[in-house]
C-alpha cells in the first residue's frame, strides 16, 4: 500500500487556495501528468459529484474517475477512484495561519490495474511528484 502525507504553505487566503484545488479543470495546470481533468456532473463540487481525469502514469496514459467524498469550504477536500490503475484515497486539509494557508495532503493508493509495477517504487515515484505539484501549485497561486 502506497501511503503518504505532505503538506506546504500558500501565502494567499484560504478560499482562494481552496476554491483553486477543488476545481478539478485546473489540475492539469499544477499537476504533472495530468492532461485534462473535468467534471462529469457539471455544477459546484460537493459530496457525491464526479471528475475524470486523464494523465500518463508511469509512461502509459490512462484515464480514471473520481468521486468527492469529503467536501468543508475552506476546510477539507477529499475523493476516491472509482476506476483506473489506481485504488486511491486523496484528503486536502486547509487551515488559515498568520498571512498563508497550510496545505495538508494525506495519500493512500494500491496498485490495481498496472502489471508488473513495485508498489514500493511507485509509491517513492507518486510521493517525489506530489512533492513537485505542491512546488508547482504555491509558485502558481503566489504568482497570481
């Protein structure tokens, strides 16, 4: 089992950080990898709605659905994989500091739909790289 938690500070206010991340149409902007991400069911996100996501993995594209499973404005954002390579649990945890907003991600994935992978190796691949969009995403949001 791949399981991991990483966390950043973002010198921009709460809702603009969260509103940001929780719209999956930006993701492929600070996410390596991700070439289209939208949502299925159109209208705000909340608990229940879905999003598609297609990205390369691993060298190979695949293409996988997601549904919201925690949804707190300004507070917590979460999902799951309903389809893909991946059996995955994502939590962004948002909490307001003095003049920035601590990012909190919590990962949990199991390898399901790729053969012959090292979950041990992909796990360090998948921590290094959100590690990146982290970068990625405050350099993106403090830009703005």
């Amino acid at each position: 089992m791949i399981d991991f938690h990483l966390s950043t500070h973002i010198y921009r206010p709460i809702q603009r950080v969260f509103d940001y991340i929780c719209t999956p149409e930006n993701d492929f902007q600070w996410q390596y990898g991700t070439l289209a991400s939208v949502r299925i069911d159109g209208g705000a996100a909340q608990i229940g709605t879905s999003f598609r996501s297609t990205a390369n993995l691993l060298g190979h594209r695949s293409q996988s659905t997601y549904e919201v499973t925690e949804y707190i404005p300004n507070s917590k954002y979460g999902f799951k994989s309903l389809s893909g390579p991946l059996l995955s649990f994502t939590t962004y945890t948002f909490v307001p500091a003095h003049g920035y907003t601590q990012v909190d991600i919590a990962l949990q994935a199991n390898v399901v739909n790729l053969a012959n992978v090292n979950e041990n190796i992909l796990g360090k691949k998948m921590k290094k790289q959100v590690k990146e969009n982290l970068a990625m995403l405050k350099n993106i949001l403090e830009s703005a």
